[in-house]
C-alpha cells in the first residue's frame, strides 16, 4: 500500500520533528476497481486499520529506507502478533498474513525512527496510539456511520478533533462511479510516539469534496473467481429512513417515488461473507438494452441521491459493480428484469402491512418485523437500520437471499451485520 505522493529523501540520519499516524477505512481500500484480498487470517472488523506510523519533517518531506541493515525480524514483535493481525490488516492481494506488509512499513518509515525506536517499541506504539484515537466510536458519536451515506467534509474533521482534540487530514479515494470516500485519516504525533499534536503540515494531496462516502466494508478475496458466486441479496430500501437523516435527499426528476420499498441492488455473494465487484471494465451499461425496463424501473428502482437525476446513474453503478459479476448467469436485460420480478414475488409492504407494521412513525420490535417477513415469505430477512438526526435507529434497508439464477428466494447462508436496536422506527414516507 502507497500513500499520498509527497517528496522523499534519502536518509542516513535519524532526526526528524514529528510523525504522521495514518489509519485506513478497509471499505474504501476495497471498493475500487482492483478490489481487494481478505488476510489468511480472515475478514478484518469493521474498524480503522493501521497503514503506518511515518517520520515526516516540518517542510513536508519526509526520510525513508534509513538502514538496510536493519530488517524486519518478526520474533522481534511475537507477542504482539495477534494483536497486529487484528489491528494492522493487510488488504493487498495475493492475500497475506500481514508479514509483507509489516516488514514494508519497518523498513520504510521505521528505519527512520530507529534511534528513539527500536522495531518492538514502533509496532507496540502504534498499536497504543490506534487505541486511544479510536476514530470509529469518534465518527459513530458524531452520527457518522459506515453505512454507504455521504457526510460532509467538515463533520468528519470536526468529530475526530472533538474527541481526540488536534485537527486531523483527512485523505479521500475516488470508486467507479467517482464518488469521493473517506479513505485515510492522518493524525500527528511527537517525535516519541506518545502523544496527539497539531499537525505542523498537512499532506498536500487532497482529492476530497465538501460531501464524501463513508462505506460499509466491501472486499473479495481474488483467490475466487469472478465468474463463479454462490448466491444473490435481493435488497430493498424504504425511502423514509434514506430521507430521515442529515444528508436528506433528492427525488428523482419523475416525481416523488410511492410510499413503498425501492430496489437498491441484487448483489452476487460468497458464503463466506465477502462478494466480488466490478469484475467487467469492458461491459457498460446500455440504457438501450432496458429500453422495455425503463418506466418499470423508474416506479420499483429510484434513486434518491442527490442532486436529482433520472436514475441512470443509479443504474449503471448498480449494473458495473454487481451485475457484472453475475453475467455468467444473466445478461444486463435479464439482471434488471429478475430485480423487476423478485420485488413483484416479494410485495414486502404488504407483507409488513398484514402484520400490523405500518410506515406511521411508530417504532416496532425487531423480532416483529423479522418474523412478518418470514411468515409472508418463508425465509429469514437480514434488516439493515440506519439513523436520523435525533439518533433513532430506523428501518432502512431489508436483505433477502435468492439463488444464483435470480429466481427464487432460499435461507440465507450469511446474514450481514447489523446495527439494529431491539425497537425500530418505520418512518413516514
């Protein structure tokens, strides 16, 4: 892994005035067009993981590779090696156990802090400073969740520096559908590696806008094929919840969409939780090849992002990610109109409806909303909630499992994750 392009110098010499403390978000890392490649050890958490803890100078260079003959000697960090595993993952492919990566980041960058650090002092410290910056409950106090919505520049900045009390850099990556994400966070440290200071410079690379994405994990491991998956989520978005937050949103230039649940995807999967992405550059959407679809699609699968748009962005994001990795299955027609069929079979409103489960504001329990959807449906949904601005948790989006030719729906092998309380609001739409 590479990070922003600033001049380096060559260094014998171990003085320098300060560190930059870096932390990578796995979901942005992932959601590119090389993807990435789960560690041996398996999936990382959800969390910030550890890109590297680099001496930099106040002028903004920085000293690398400052003593060849002192490598990376992994029975020098033993006992922390679990702890690495967990905390400093590596996401490069070939997958590794994190060895490669480490022993790069010694070699590198902590070469150069070797007269106040020795190799067991620079990885323990990092660990320590990961620790107590713990950026993921900064942004998750703050509302700011992993949850594919965009937030503002500013909010991200102003949430880290409120609980950590210095002014972070914030480094941002671009997806497919050039999007700006939150990627890394630069926070600046002592020359001792104990303490958070004000950044003396800042990086000067900053491709961020003034909204960014903050992504849910999203990686494949390329030891699997593209071609092959194991099975669809069929996943269906209330429109209420997606409005009900910070960031609001936009309705689509045909109007305001019915009261009732939107497609958002039909996303091939592993079984092991991971799924692959963007698997064919060569094939675009063509509007040309829905033409049929389109009044259907702009009914069943809006889009409420902003600034409003007739859905084809939508489309074609949804088509290049995912669908591409199903062609073996399904061409572009028969991707959307499986997604047109599924939600049609499905009718999840009226399902929710004859249980008593309205969209009116009122909150309902969890295992309530679960159970009507598997009494209607015969299968175990996976609920997604996100939150509003006054920090009620929310019905957002609802995940079923369909087999590999999009036409039925089975049990889940894996459900996601989720955030959700044991009471719920189905908001208003």
């Amino acid at each position: 892994m590479l990070h922003l392009q600033y001049l380096s110098v060559s260094c014998v010499a171990q003085n320098f005035d300060f560190f930059y403390f870096v932390q990578q978000w796995p979901g942005s890392y992932c959601d590119t067009q090389k993807s990435c490649c789960y560690p041996t050890t398996g999936k990382p958490k959800a969390d910030f993981g550890i890109h590297g803890l680099w001496p930099n100078y106040n002028d903004g260079t920085y000293p690398s590779n400052c003593d060849p003959s002192n490598p990376f000697k992994q029975t020098q960090i033993s006992d922390l090696t679990s702890n690495l595993q967990r905390n400093w993952p590596t996401l490069a492919c070939p997958r590794g156990d994190g060895t490669q990566f480490w022993s790069h980041e010694w070699e590198k960058h902590g070469t150069c802090s070797e007269s106040i650090l020795q190799q067991h002092d620079y990885f323990e410290a990092a660990l320590s400073l990961k620790q107590r910056s713990n950026l993921l409950q900064a942004l998750t106090s703050a509302g700011i969740e992993a949850d594919g919505g965009s937030y503002s520049l500013s909010s991200i900045k102003g949430a880290i520096k409120e609980a950590i009390g210095h002014s972070p850099f914030i480094e941002c990556n671009v997806d497919s559908s050039r999007n700006t994400q939150l990627y890394q966070v630069y926070l600046c440290v002592d020359t001792s590696a104990s303490n958070f200071i004000e950044c003396p410079v800042f990086p000067k690379n900053n491709k961020c806008a003034s909204q960014i994405e903050y992504l849910s994990i999203v990686c494949v491991s390329q030891s699997q094929s593209q071609d092959s998956f194991d099975f669809f989520y069929f996943v269906l978005q209330w429109p209420g919840a997606y409005c009900d937050t910070k960031q609001s949103c936009c309705y689509p230039k045909t109007g305001k969409p019915a009261s009732d649940f939107g497609i958002h995807g039909l996303w091939p999967n592993y079984k092991d939780g991971s799924w692959p992405s963007n698997c064919d550059p060569d094939s675009v959407f063509d509007k040309s090849q829905i033409s049929d679809l389109i009044s259907s699609m702009e009914k069943e699968w809006p889009s409420l992002s902003c600034p409003s748009s007739n859905g084809m962005r939508f489309w074609s994001h949804e088509w290049e990610k995912h669908g591409t990795c199903a062609e073996s299955e399904l061409d572009i027609r028969d991707y959307f109109g499986k997604a047109l069929q599924l939600k049609h079979k499905l009718n999840l409103l009226n399902i929710l409806k004859n249980a008593g489960i309205e969209a009116d504001d009122g909150f309902y329990s969890l295992e309530s909303i679960s159970e009507a959807v598997k009494e209607g449906l015969g299968f175990t949904p996976g609920i997604e909630c996100n939150r509003d601005s006054a920090h009620n948790t929310q019905l957002y989006q609802v995940y079923f499992c369909v087999d590999t030719t999009a036409s039925d729906f089975i049990e889940c092998p894996i459900l996601p994750t989720t955030k959700c309380g044991s009471q719920i609001q189905f908001p208003k739409f």
